[in-house]
C-alpha cells in the first residue's frame, strides 16, 4: 500500500524542528509573524488544521510559510523530497549550474545505497581540492 504523502508533516516540521528549541515557533507566533510580515489573517485553528492535514492552505499561505522559513515551494507540496532553500533558486548564472545539477542527480538516483555512501565521501574529499589537482584525477579517470 502507498504512503500518502502529508504536506501538514512539513508545516509542522518548519514550524517545529527537532534539534533545534530556539527554532521553534508557536502556534501564536506564527499567526503573529503572518500578520505582522506577510498581512495575512491566520489563526491557530487554521495552523491546526493545515499540520494535521485537514485542510489545505492557499496560495498566500503557502508562499509565506515558504518565505518565512526561506524553503523550496516544491518541498512543501511534496513535488520533491530534497529540503532546498528558497533564496538559492536563483536565475541567471546558476541555471547552467542547475541543469548540471539535475543531470547529476538524475545519475544518482540509479546508484544503490552502497555507492551513494562511496560518492558522498568522494564529493566531501573533492570539495578540498584545488582546480588543477582536480583536474589531473578527472584526466586519469577518462
């Protein structure tokens, strides 16, 4: 049987993050920080009803918690699984970066877990090494 995917767990997930108490928002708070920020009218019974998944928040709503929490729209509809922030979704320069991006990703994806593991450690060594050191490994791989 498929999961349902709940897009309540990732309101309250922002709204609460475990690990991190200063992180942590009311209910209250939040209705406070969507009036004060964004000029909309929340209360907590809404709040309520959207974390549990018995009703859905519109537009403004979802782009404020967006805003507010600074993460990807797609994360908070469940279009994708990877928690991005919104403020690095920018056009321009980055779009040939991302286009890489997705094509790499597309690569991961077909990896088992075991090389994914071997891939994480590579990418964290490669993060320290100079262009040219890089390089010349990438001219042996070839």
């Amino acid at each position: 049987m498929e999961k349902k995917f709940n897009y309540g767990d990732r309101l309250k997930e922002l709204r609460k993050p475990t690990g991190n108490k200063n992180a942590k928002k009311s209910m209250e708070e939040l209705c406070e920080i969507f009036a004060n920020e964004y000029g909309l009218n929340v209360n907590k019974s809404m709040i309520s009803r959207w974390e549990n998944g018995t009703a859905m928040p519109d537009n403004k709503h979802v782009i404020a918690y967006s805003k507010y929490f600074d993460v990807d729209i797609n994360y908070l509809l469940g279009v994708t699984n990877i928690k991005r922030r919104m403020s690095d979704n920018q056009i321009g320069e980055s779009v040939e970066k991302e286009v890489i991006l997705n094509r790499v990703l597309e690569n991961l994806k077909r990896l088992d877990k075991e090389k994914l593991e071997q891939i994480e450690v590579i990418l964290e060594k490669l993060e320290k090494l100079d262009m040219d050191t890089l390089k010349a490994y990438t001219r042996i791989i070839k």
